[in-house]
C-alpha cells in the first residue's frame, strides 16, 4: 500500500472514531439531561434517543441500557483528564497537574451547566439509583485504568508493574467522587471547584511522587 492510500485511510478511521465517540457523548449527555429532569422512572430509550437526534437503533449499537448510557458520561470525563493530564507543562508537581485537569472537566469553564437545587437534587436522585451502581462501578474501573497509564507516564513509572500509578488514579477518582457527594448534599450549595481543590491539597499533602 502506497504511503498516501495508507494516511488516507488511517485519517478516516479517526474520523470514524471521533464522530462515534462524539455520538456517545451526546446520548449519554441525553440520558443525563432527562433523567435530571424528569426522574429515572419517566425516561425511556427512545426519548434518549430522540433527544440526542438519533435513532433507537443507533442508541442500542452504543447502548444496552439507560445506565449504562448515563455511566458512559464518567468514564468519557476520566479520559479527558487523562489526556489534559499529558497536555500539562513538562515539571509540574503532579497534583497541581492532576487538579488543573479535573478542575477543567468537572468545572464548567463557561458556567452553562444547570446549577439551581432543582438540578442538584435531581442528580442526587439519578445517581441513586440501585441500576446506575454497577455501571458506574464498571466505568471507573475502565476509567482508572487509562489513568493511571497517564500518571506513569508522567512519573517515569510502569502502570502494569508499579503501584504508584494505580493508586493515584484510584485516589483521584476516588477523591472526585466525594468532592462531587459532598458538593452535592451540602446543606448549603458548595461550590464543586473549591471542594475539589480543597480534596487535592489533602491528597497532595498525603501522596508524594516517589
């Protein structure tokens, strides 16, 4: 195969790869907008599917199921702080880089999200949810996994044999989701990028690169 043929189709296999991830994105950003909304029980897949401009078809060749849609939200997430963690300044302290990446994915930097109590108790709701449990559970471990490839190759690790990487990225997670709980329970709305940076000066304090 000539060198031209070969880019020209390693260039529409990553086409092919964005635009189905992209579709990913928007149905479970679908799911999650409804179910906030309107409650777990009122939303069905064809809604999802409608909402995110596709057909129920489409949803099932991404999706067996709601949870599982919703679930795919949080690994997306992990694996762009995984990437942001790669793209930060080659020197910096890890834990400023790994706060710098999630702050930039769990913070709005446009602050479109919804953050009235009606949306927060909605999450609260979702996220309850006895179905959503194993899917989450399922996508952080997928999630921490490529993770912690980024935190080796940021401290000259191995993410297979060392325990280092695998413990950052099960602590970073780990770390993210109370910051997001208690955000979320407060008795007083608490802003998710001052707990968040409040988790990682703790973890920071308590984790240093070998």
């Amino acid at each position: 195969m000539a060198p031209a043929d070969e880019a020209r189709i390693t260039g529409q296999l990553g086409l092919r790869e964005r635009k189905k991830r992209q579709t990913r994105v928007a149905l479970s950003q679908a799911a999650i907008r409804l179910c906030v909304l309107n409650g777990w029980a009122d939303v069905t897949i064809e809604q999802i599917a409608a909402e995110a401009n596709v057909s129920v078809r489409t949803f099932r060749n991404y999706f067996a199921s709601k949870a599982e849609a919703i679930a795919a939200s949080h690994l997306e997430r992990m694996l762009r702080i995984a990437d942001d963690l790669l793209a930060r300044p080659v020197g910096e302290p890890l834990w400023d880089s790994l706060l710098h990446a999630v702050l930039g994915q769990f913070v709005p930097q446009d602050n479109s999200a919804p953050q009235n109590e009606r949306w927060r108790e909605g999450v609260r709701l979702m996220l309850a949810e006895p179905a959503l449990a194993g899917e989450i559970v399922k996508a952080n471990a997928a999630a921490q996994q490529e993770l912690a490839k980024a935190v080796a190759q940021c401290t000259g690790t191995d993410a297979e044999r060392d325990v280092y990487p695998k413990l950052v990225a099960a602590v970073v997670a780990a770390g993210s989701a109370v910051a997001v709980e208690h955000s979320l329970r407060a008795d007083e709305a608490a802003p998710l990028g001052a707990v968040l940076s409040q988790v990682f000066e703790q973890l920071a304090a308590g984790l240093p690169v070998p």
